[in-house]
C-alpha cells in the first residue's frame, strides 16, 4: 500500500512544553486510522499539523495541506449563512473547478439537500457537523483529517457520519480521526495511533494493541487503559 | 478576498440589530458629543498684555465718570490672566498652546474712549486685540464669547452716556438753545423756531427785508444741521460698540463652531462604525471557529486583515456618507467637495479599520472585541479634544503623542480640511496612511495568537 500521508519526526513546542515529539507515522490510500489517547496528548496538535494549521516546530508532513481536507472539532461555518451559501463560500476560496458542482454533490452526500436554503444557526449539532465535514470534502481530496468528529452527536447521528466515512474510505479515501471514544477507534479504524504527552507509543491495529498487554483484557477500552497505564500514563 | 467581503456583507444584512445599533450608536454619541462642545473650560487661561499706564484714568461722558480698569477686573476674574510684558511674548504663548488666547490692551485706550465719547478727537477707535490659537474653534468660541461679553459690559456702560448726550443734542435741535463745539459757543434756533421764521417770510420777500435776514439765519441753521447729522455718523457708531475688538489669528484656521461640529459628529461616527465593525467581524472568525480553516492555505493572515479593514471602511463611508448628508439639511455645507468628504473618509476609515481589527486580534470574541472597542475608541476620541491651554503645557505634550499613534486626531483634521476647507488635508491624509500600515501591522502580529 503506496502512502497517501507520511508524517516524519514531526514535533512541536509551545514555548518550554513539548506538545509532540518526534512522531512519525504513514497512512495508505482507503486507510482510516484513530488517533486515540488521554487529554492533552497532543492529539488535535497532530491534526493541525497535519492539515496545515500550525507548522511544526521540526519534521516534514509529505502532503501540502491544500491536498488534505480538514475537520476540526467544532463546526467551522457560518451560522449566520445558509448550508448552500456556506458551500459555495468554501468551494470558491478552495477554488475548485465547479463550484455549483461542487455544493450540488456535498449537498446530496450529506442528505442535507431539503435544508439548504436553512441558515447553519437553525440547524441541529449533527447537522452542522454534516456540512463541517461536507466543506472538508468539497475539493474531493484524497486524505480527510477529522478532529474528534463524533463528539457531539447522538448515537443515531454517530450511526450515520461513521457510514458516510466508512464509503469514503472504500471510495479510496484516506481518513485519519482523533477520538476519545476508543470503542469508536476500534470499530471504525484498521488502525490506531496511541499518543501521550507528545509521544507516540503504539501504531498498529486494534488487534494488536489487544495482544501487546497479553489479550486477556475484557474489551479494547480496558486493553487501552492498561496500555497506557504499562506505559507510565 | 471578494468571496469573504460577500460573505461578511451578507451576514451583516441578517444582523439588523447589529446594523441598527452601528448606527444608532454613533448618531448617539455624536450628539452626546455635540452637546458637550457647546460648553467649555471654567477658566480658560488668557495672556494679557497691557501697556496702559498704572493710572490711566478714567473716561467723563457727560459729566459722569466711567473707569475702564473696572471692566478690565471683570475680565481677570473671568479667565485665569497671564500677565505678559510684550505683544510677542503673548502671541508665543498662543502660539504654544499655553494660552488659549492674549489681550492686547494699548497704552491710549481711555484717552480714545474720551475721544469717542467727547466728539472732538480723533476719527480713531478705541481697540482692544485678541490673538486667538484657531487649532480648535470650540476653545476659540469660548474665549471669544468670554472676552467679547466683558468689552460688551465696558460698551454698554459707556454707551448709556453717550445715549444721555444724543438726547441733549436732538432736544437743542429741536426746540434750539446753546452749544458748545471746539471751544466755540453757538446758539442753535431750533426746528420750533426756524419753522416760525419761514412762516413769517412768507409774508414778504424783499432784499435787505427783514424776511431775507430771516430766511438766511435759517440757511444757517440748516448748515448747522447738516455738519452735526455727518458728525452724528461716528457718534451713533460709539453708542453702538464704543470699544472694538479686533479679531487676530496667530496659528490654526478658522472654522465656525457648528460646521466643526459637524466633522466632529462625522469622525466619531466614521470611529465607532469602523473600529466596530472590523473589530467584531474579526473576532466573529474566531467565534464561529472559522479563523483556522481560512488560513491553512484558503486566505492568507495579511488578506484577511485586508479584507476586514477595507469591508469596515466601505461600510462606515457609506454610513457617514449618509449621515453627511443629512447633517447637510440643517447645517449649509458645501456639496462641491463632496469628492474631499470621500477621500477623507475613506482614509479615516481604512486606519480606523486597521485599528478595530487589532483590536479585534486582541481579542477572543465578538462581545469582547466590542468592548474593547469602545473602551479604546472613546477615550481616543475625547483625548483628542481636549483644547491646548486647557491642560497644563507638559501633559498636553504627553496628550499630542498618543493623539498622533491613533487616527481620529488625523481623522479629525482630515474631514475638517475636507468639509470646512480647514487646510493640511494632504498631512493628515499621509499621516493616516502610515497610521493604516502601522495598526494593520499590529493587527497582523495579533493574528500570530489568534487560532
């Protein structure tokens, strides 16, 4: 599998903290990886990385952040536009080739297309998250960064996102997710990433996390825990 | 960046409340505002410099005597005086700003009142000069109106004499009698008499008759009343305004107090619309978690300060365009200059703009960034109105400086010098150029915290 993104030695410092150290990992084409770990691992630090927000302070990203759609956590629209004007406004400034085309796709990928003439403040959190992630996806790019994309949703909204980013994937998507629902990592990614304190401490599947604090463990949750705990966290 | 100012144009038209109240508020504060400066300082401080004599005297009309160095007391207490020793050191002392303005009192003054009110000087009027600092015509109004009210004491006192002696004079020409002018004695017929003098050469017109004799002294009598009616000119003249006031600008430009008012009003408002607006419409970027997603690649830091200064400065043009315009209706404005009142504003509005978006840079939302706004711009505002002289020399130094690193001073002079002819449109439009790259590049600084 040919890597769609490769992150190397990748580290940043604010000031005397280290929010991440040397982290390096690849992702191949269609992968979904999780990004899991304890608050203030540096996990959303990665993902900004990632998707051009902050430089890091050494290490090389080998995607150019305008190939890499990114999702932050919290809705980055505009409640005060309309769900089609908030796709338009993004489709022009990614300068994408069809902007119509464009918002007419997003539109019905998301099942949104009966609610867009709505401004984004009337709108429920599932489905402002929706045309959050819609604007992510507008340039159709081949890695998707989503930055804790489940966590104000219930669980039929959950049900829902997990499907519409399960067919990417498929599509050949590369997806890479931060969570703190681990359950979510293990259902949903093939792979997961465990950071803390800045440090990455396991790559692999959520199999092989299982196996690495000896499988006995009752589900991934508490085979998380007692991993980071062996660790020191 | 056109996309983004479509974008800002369009949320704002769905904020009415926030559209009513950008405008509302600085209507309201521009009249606020305008009430204030119809006041002004207790005791403004006045260079005075008398070269009358310690006793100068005092002026008789009429048999009365009237001291001018009481009215002169008046004025003392009415300002706070500085006692000078020479014209030029008062006109420095306006010129500097540590006087709001001088008295020039001349060493013949109650000898020209006498003259005036006596009939037998010279054509001369007595005078008292005031230099003015015309940088602020509030100060300016207000220390004229101060002075101006004490002469104004001085004036009617003396002319309640001079009226005594024109009623003395209008009872000799009508019912005749004595009169004294230039040392010499006259007796004056009178209308009364004269008329019964022409009735009775009606009766016969010979030469050398009685009736001729007649009808010369009445010849006489009517020279007579010609030369005191052209002498009568400078009289009424002295009743009216015995002593004058002669008006001198040593620095500045004089614009009337209401049409200053007016580009106070203007500049006020063209601050808060624009430091408001680029302030909030910032902030709102990083309200609604937008700043990142913008700048990872979408719009760069410095367009996105571009677009903010120049959507809140077309924005508050087009309000303070209006807001001209109907200032126009009840105050006479010249709409020749029209282009002028544009390129002020636009200039005001592009550094007002470059200050509200570091303001806005400096905060973390909306609310925030609107407070700040106004908690800076206020203050900003009043400091640059406060007149030279009105505070001491030192801190009005330390008052110039920070007027000078914000635009509404600059602002200010520039919509002055566009609506009222003010002069040095072309310094203050450079100076709130600079203020525009400066406060942007503050901005720009603010954005490196800001996601």
């Amino acid at each position: 599998m040919s890597a769609a993104l490769a992150a190397d030695a990748v580290s940043k410092r604010y000031g005397e903290r280290e929010a991440l150290r040397d982290v390096s990992f690849s992702a191949g084409a269609g992968e979904t990886i999780a990004v899991i770990g304890p608050n203030g691992a540096g996990k959303t630090t990665l993902l900004s990385i990632l998707g051009g927000v902050q430089r890091p302070t050494s290490g090389t990203v080998s995607r150019d952040p305008r190939e890499v759609g990114w999702v932050p956590q919290q809705a980055a629209v505009y409640g005060k536009l309309t769900v089609e004007e908030n796709l338009r406004l993004f489709a022009r400034l990614e300068k994408v080739r069809d902007p119509d085309e464009a918002v007419a796709r997003m539109l019905d990928q998301t099942g949104l297309r009966d609610r867009a003439g709505d401004e984004l403040g009337t709108l429920s959190g599932g489905n402002r998250q929706r045309v959050n992630i819609a604007v992510g996806l507008l340039a159709q790019p081949d890695v998707l960064l989503l930055d804790e994309p489940s966590s104000s949703l219930d669980p039929r909204q959950r049900e829902r996102l997990w499907e519409f980013v399960g067919g990417l994937a498929r599509a050949g998507t590369t997806v890479v997710f931060t969570t703190h629902n681990v359950q979510e990592a293990e259902r949903y990614a093939d792979r997961v990433l465990v950071l803390a304190d800045g440090e990455l401490l396991f790559a692999g599947s959520p199999d092989d996390l299982h196996a690495e604090v000896g499988g006995d463990q009752r589900d991934f949750e508490a085979a998380f825990v007692r991993f980071l705990h062996e660790r020191g966290h | 960046m056109r996309f983004l100012l479509e974008k800002d144009l369009r949320i704002l038209r769905r904020s009415p409340l926030l559209v009513v109240l950008l405008v509302a508020y600085p209507v309201l504060i521009a009249v606020l505002v305008g009430l204030a400066l119809s006041g002004g300082p207790d005791k403004p401080r006045v260079a005075v410099f008398s070269q009358l004599p310690e006793d100068s005297g005092t002026v008789n009309v009429a048999g009365t005597t009237v001291d001018p160095g009481r009215y002169a007391d008046e004025l003392y207490k009415a300002v706070d005086p500085i006692k000078v020793r020479s014209r030029a050191e008062a006109e420095r002392l306006v010129r500097d700003g540590e006087a709001l303005a001088a008295v020039i009192v001349p060493a013949d003054l109650v000898d020209r009142i006498q003259s005036a009110v006596s009939l037998s000087g010279s054509s001369k009027r007595p005078t008292v000069e005031v230099l003015y600092n015309a940088e602020d015509p509030v100060k300016q109004q207000y220390v004229e109106s101060t002075i101006e009210s004490r002469v104004a004491d001085l004036n009617r006192a003396v002319s309640e004499k001079l009226t005594s002696i024109a009623t003395g004079y209008l009872g000799i020409l009508l019912r005749g009698g004595d009169f004294s002018l230039f040392g010499q004695k006259f007796e004056v017929l009178g209308l009364q008499r004269s008329k019964a003098l022409v009735d009775g050469v009606a009766a016969g017109e010979r030469e050398g008759s009685p009736e001729r004799q007649a009808l010369e002294r009445v010849s006489k009598f009517a020279q007579l009343a010609i030369d005191n009616l052209d002498l009568s000119d400078d009289v009424l003249d002295a009743v009216g305004e015995p002593v004058v006031v002669k008006r001198t600008v040593v620095e500045g430009r004089r614009t009337p107090l209401d049409a200053f008012a007016v580009a106070v009003a203007v500049t006020l408002s063209l601050m808060l619309v624009t430091v408001l607006l680029a302030a909030g419409m910032l902030a709102l970027e990083r309200e609604e978690h937008a700043f990142a997603r913008l700048v990872r690649g979408l719009v760069s830091k410095t367009g996105l300060v571009a677009e903010k200064v120049v959507l809140a400065a077309v924005c508050a043009l087009a309000a303070t365009l209006l807001m001209t315009a109907g200032v126009s209706i009840f105050v006479s404005l010249d709409w020749g200059r029209a282009p002028l009142w544009v390129v002020a504003l636009a200039f005001g509005g592009l550094a007002f703009g470059a200050l509200g978006v570091a303001i806005g840079a400096a905060a973390r939302e909306v609310r925030a960034a609107s407070l700040l706004a106004i908690l800076l711009a206020l203050p900003i505002a009043f400091l640059a109105l406060v007149p030279s002289g009105a505070v001491a020399s030192g801190l009005y130094d330390v008052i110039r400086v920070v007027s000078a690193c914000f635009p509404f001073r600059p602002a200010l002079d520039a919509v002055d010098a566009a609506i009222n002819d003010a002069g040095g449109l072309g310094t203050a439009l450079l100076h709130l150029a600079l203020l525009t790259v400066a406060w942007g590049a503050v901005a720009r600084i603010g954005l490196r915290r800001f996601a």
